[in-house]
C-alpha cells in the first residue's frame, strides 16, 4: 500500500469512528431532557456497564482507551497529510478564485486543533470537574449540568467549541468517505449529506446548553 | 453560424513576467489594440509578441501546441481561474469575444507542488510525466495482431475509462488545488489502465508506484475540496479520485 493511501485509510477510518462515538454522546446528552434522574441514571449505567463479567469501570475505561488511541491515530495521521499539503500549497501573486472550497474545506487543521483544545477543557471540566463554575459533584451529572451553563462564559465556550466540532465533522464525513472509495453515487450525495448532519449534530449538542441558558 | 464581423477590440493585459526560474518575477501591463474578437487569447498574445520583438523588447515566453485543446501544452491562469472562467476548455480554446466585458486580464503561470515557473507563462510540468513513467508497463502479447473479440469489454467500462483517458495532462487541476495535489491526474491515470483487462495484471503494482511517485515528486495529498473537479478542461470528475482511492486501498 502507497504512503498516502495508507494514511487516508487511518485517518478517515478513525475520523468515522469518532463520529459514531459523537452520536452515541449526543444521544445521551438528550436524556437531560428527561430529567435528573434520566440523566445520573445513564451516568451510573456507563461507568457500571458489564460489571456482571469485567467489574465496574472496566468496560468505560477500555472504551476510553480506544478513544485516545483512535484520537492519536488520527491526529498523527492528519498531521503528516496536511504536511504535505501545505508543502505544496501554490502560491499565487494574483489571488486564485476558488469555487467549491468551502470554510470548513479550507481550514480543517485549524478546525481540528481548537476542536482538540475544546475536548481538553470538556475533559478537564465535565468528566474530572478540576475546571467547574461551582460546585461540582462526582456523577450528579444534571446538577453539574444546570450549574455550569447558567454560566455565560461556560455556555460561549460549548456554543464556540460545539461550531467548531461540527464544522470540522462536515467536510470530515464526505472526506473519509470519498478516501474510503465508497460507491460514488453514495460520495456524491454524502457531500451534502455531511452538512446536514453536521447540522442535527451541531442541534443536538446545542439543544441542552441553549435550554438550559435562556430557558431555565 | 455566428457572423463573422470586422469588429475590433482592445484588452489590458496585465502579464507575469520572469527571466528565468531563478529571477524574480513581476506583473507586467500591456494594452493590446485592433484585436479582432474573434481572436483566441493566444493568437492575442503572438500579436502582441509581435509588437514587442519590433520594438526589441523581449516577448512574452508561453507554451502552446496543438491549439485545439487535445495537446496539454497550453495554459495559464487567466483572472485567478487555471484555463480562464469558462468550464470545459483550455487556455488556446478561449477567444478574445468572451472577453470583450472583461477589460483586464490578469495571466499568471500555474503553480502548485512541485511547478517551477521557468520563463513568464511557461512551467516546469515534468513531475507529471514521471508520475506516468513510475507506472510502468502493461503486459501485452507484442507477436501477431490478436483475434479482435479474444479480450471483451463492457461498453460501460469502455465508456469510464475513456472518460478517465481523457486527460490531457495540462495540470490545471494541480494550479487550481489549494493543496497542490496532481491526485485527480494521477487517478486518471490509474483509473484508464486499472479498469481494462490490459491493465489488470500490474494494476496493484502501477496505483502503488504513482501514488508514491506523486508524493515523492512533492505534489500534495488531497484533501477533498473538489476544486480540480471545477478547472479540468475535460470534466474530469471526482468519481475519479474516488475510485482510486478505493485501488490504492488494496494494493
């Protein structure tokens, strides 16, 4: 297999895994809308998952494991690519008039450094609470929640970080699909299919901070 | 039939002008008068090549050959678009009618990846041709002439790859990408031999070497913006890059 054909196979192939990580979680973040209870109960039910044959813990930080390998593949692999992108990025006195580059198209590393540094802060602040406006309390998940965006700051900050990650996900979905050699009729319609699900991505993430912000 | 007119037009020109690839280069501005509009843009600038070597002035230094837009010899970017505003053609292909609104052209070389301007609108395009060369051969019987119906192709498969052969090889599709990537080049390329029966004994070999060939001759790695798509004078498209992607996974 060619260099590039090799790195556009990890990277896309943990590009979409992510992406269907990113759909369990919204899924999950929807059953605020349910209530305290909804919500904790769905906490306690990740991190006791198979319990019954691995213990408690186990399952959540093997999966979490993944996950950083998946995140660490894929940056490094991106990170070469883009490499040699901007190695041979033309140069043009006159300015080149570009047609169906878009934002997200055009910067996707950028778009996927602050996406970085947004997980980092969500890390630091939801799921070990070391960054938290008040109050923070070990698996009261909704609590934690409706404390932290009434807060102005925290909500911009998920309103920016939310942007970004979905807009980095709507080029990266038809991307990963065209560099996986899908069916082209499929590719084709995936370019739009990638913006609107980006959108009900961008929605669903939204939905409880906007909520929680203005109407509670 | 359009009506042939005695009309005349004038155009500023507005010209990258570069010694040679060492030399800096600069934008150089030339009013071209009494032009008929329907004068190609390269018949523009031999007249006004003409007018510069009367006044001992060096011409302008561009690349052209066949002037009917099957060669690949020609092109440049004309206001900021690698064969000009028009989808479907090449730079000899354009006529001084289509741009009888425009008043200013602005023409400057290809560039991208591994381009060298070598004189004004002419660039060092080699990088495309060892691409090709790192592809190698395809194994076919050089003895008598084979019976004509002894390797069948669906006319489907016909069809793709002459599309895919289709290419000229201008590398529009390179100056035109953010990332200097010759891939919708190269994918032709792979995808004209790979999809044929003659092609698919070294196929695997052949994607291989020239995705790494592109790499190695400092072209980019794609990334999807679709812009090559936009520029290619024989709408070359995507599905191209797709499919040899979805080759060069397997090989």
């Amino acid at each position: 297999m060619s260099k590039i054909s090799f790195l556009k196979l990890v990277s896309s192939s943990t590009g979409l895994f992510i992406i269907l990580f990113l759909i369990l979680h919204v899924s999950g973040n929807l059953k605020y809308f349910g209530g305290p209870d909804s919500l904790d109960n769905y906490a306690l039910f990740l991190r006791i998952f198979g319990k019954e044959i691995l213990g408690e813990y186990t399952f959540l930080n093997l999966f979490r494991i993944v996950l950083v390998i998946a995140f660490i593949l894929h940056i490094w692999s991106t990170y070469l690519l883009t490499r040699y992108n901007a190695k041979a990025s033309p140069q043009y006195e006159s300015s080149l008039a570009y047609k169906s580059t878009t934002f997200s198209s055009k910067y996707m590393f950028v778009l996927g450094i602050l996406a970085l540094s947004f997980l980092v802060f969500h890390i630091l602040h939801f799921t070990l609470g070391i960054i938290h406006p008040d109050g923070f309390e070990y698996l009261k998940v909704y609590n934690n929640v409706t404390i932290s965006f009434k807060n102005t700051i925290y909500f911009l900050i998920y309103f920016i970080g939310v942007t970004v990650v979905s807009l980095h996900v709507s080029h990266g979905i038809w991307s990963a699909f065209q560099s996986l050699g899908f069916n082209y009729l499929f590719v084709k319609h995936a370019r739009n299919f990638a913006k609107l699900f980006a959108m009900f991505l961008w929605i669903g993430f939204l939905s409880v901070p906007i909520f929680v912000y203005f109407f509670k | 039939m359009r009506e042939v007119t005695n009309r005349s037009m004038e155009i500023r020109l507005k010209i990258w002008r570069q010694e040679s690839p060492e030399s800096n280069g600069y934008f150089e501005e030339f009013l071209v008068e009494n032009i008929s509009p329907e004068a190609s843009l390269l018949e523009a600038l031999d007249s006004l090549n003409e007018r510069l070597t009367l006044e001992n002035r060096r011409p302008i230094s561009f690349d052209s050959d066949c002037r009917e837009g099957i060669c690949g010899t020609c092109g440049f970017v004309i206001n900021g678009r690698p064969h000009g505003p028009f989808p479907g053609v090449t730079t000899c292909q354009l006529h001084m009618r289509m741009f009888e609104k425009a008043g200013l052209l602005v023409l400057e070389p290809f560039r991208g990846g591994p381009f060298k301007v070598l004189k004004d609108l002419i660039v060092d395009r080699s990088g495309l041709d060892r691409i090709i060369q790192a592809g190698g051969f395809i194994s076919v019987s050089t003895g008598s002439a084979p019976e004509a119906n002894s390797i069948l192709v669906p006319k489907n498969l016909a069809e793709e790859a002459f599309n895919a052969a289709a290419c000229i090889g201008c590398g529009a599709c390179v100056a035109a990408c953010p990332n200097g990537s010759a891939m919708l080049f190269t994918a032709a390329k792979i995808k004209h031999l790979n999809i044929l029966p003659q092609g698919k004994a070294e196929s695997k070999k052949r994607t291989k070497n020239m995705l790494d060939a592109m790499i190695n001759e400092g072209f980019g790695a794609c990334s999807n913006h679709g812009e090559c798509e936009t520029v290619c004078p024989k709408r070359i498209s995507l599905e191209t890059i797709n499919f040899a992607f979805k080759e060069g996974l397997s090989s």
